[in-house]
C-alpha cells in the first residue's frame, strides 16, 4: 500500500511543481483531447497522449531495466515508485525555460512550448506502464519492442527516444533538417 501512496504523493508534487512553473493545465485551445497523432501539429505535447507518449513507455523500460540492475531486492512496486519519481523529475526539468529554449534551438521542434500539465501526467502514466510491461514481459521481449518502437517512431515521426536525447546534447544541423523536411 505504501508505494501506491509514494506515488500518489509524487505526482501531486510534480504537478504542484509543474503548475508554479507555470504549465497549463491543457491546451490553450479549450479542448482536451485523449490522443493526438500528428507529431508536428500545436496540439502535440498539449493533450494527454501523441506520438511521444511512446517514447515515454521506453522510459519506463529503461528505468525498469537499470532498477532491476542496481536494485534487485527492492520490491517491484517501490522500483515503479522510483521509476515514477524519476519521470516525474524529467517532466519537471523539461517544463523548464532552459530546457524548452534548448528543444527550440537544438531539435526540430521549433515552436515547443513545454507541455500541458496533462500531458506530463499522460508522460508520467505511460512510463509506468512501460515499467509494468517490461517488469511483466522480461528484458529479451521489451528489448525487441523497444527496437520495434524505435523504428516506427523514426520512420512514423522521424524522432525517437534515442534521436530526441542525442539531438539535445549534440544536435546535428543534417538530422534536424530531414526532421523538418529540408
């Protein structure tokens, strides 16, 4: 029951962080939508689900992985809790002005606003269930799904997990044209 509350706990914090940060708590545009499926339209990052929602999941594969690793007498539940505490963390840090300013200037999103604070609880609910499938289907099955994710994504969006972080912290001017379609 604890690590139920934990996290109960850590995502009224982020959210209380995300809201003095001064997020929204949805898109501007008065309407909330479930899932939005165009990954360059102004309604990504603004609604709970997009194309990025994926990404998320793999987040929570990779925390499941590096918990099992580093943690493993821990139980599962207090692992989701950490998994949970850690995303909670990025979407705080990423609703930063530096970190918005950056996404601008170093990948293809140039018209990034941060998200919603719907948004992030959407981030923060599918690292979790990234989490639970991982912890569910072992590390040789998510392993080939996170491959599987990867590559749609980069051929559905042109962006991925792994093209978002190298872009952040070493953009490279060839990647985000094609990413804009230049």
């Amino acid at each position: 029951m604890w690590p139920w509350f934990a996290i109960l706990v850590t995502v009224g914090v982020a959210v209380i962080q995300l809201h003095s940060q001064g997020r929204l708590w949805w898109c501007a545009c008065d309407r909330l939508l479930v899932w939005v499926g165009n990954a360059w339209s102004a309604d990504t990052s603004q609604h709970l689900l997009d194309p990025y929602s994926f990404s998320h999941v793999l987040h929570g594969f990779l925390f499941y992985w590096l918990l099992a690793l580093v943690l493993p007498h821990l139980s599962t539940a207090w692992q989701l809790w950490l998994a949970i505490v850690i995303e909670a963390l990025w979407e705080v840090v990423e609703n930063t002005n530096f970190v918005i300013q950056r996404y601008r200037e170093a990948t293809a999103a140039l018209g990034y606003q941060g998200d919603t604070i719907v948004n992030s609880l959407g981030d923060i609910l599918t690292c979790g269930l990234g989490f639970l499938l991982a912890w569910r289907f072992g590390f040789r099955r998510t392993l080939a799904l996170f491959v599987l994710v990867e590559a749609v994504l980069l051929f559905w969006i042109k962006d991925n997990l792994l093209l978002n972080v190298m872009m952040l912290v070493y953009p490279i001017e060839a990647i985000k044209a094609w990413q804009v379609g230049h």
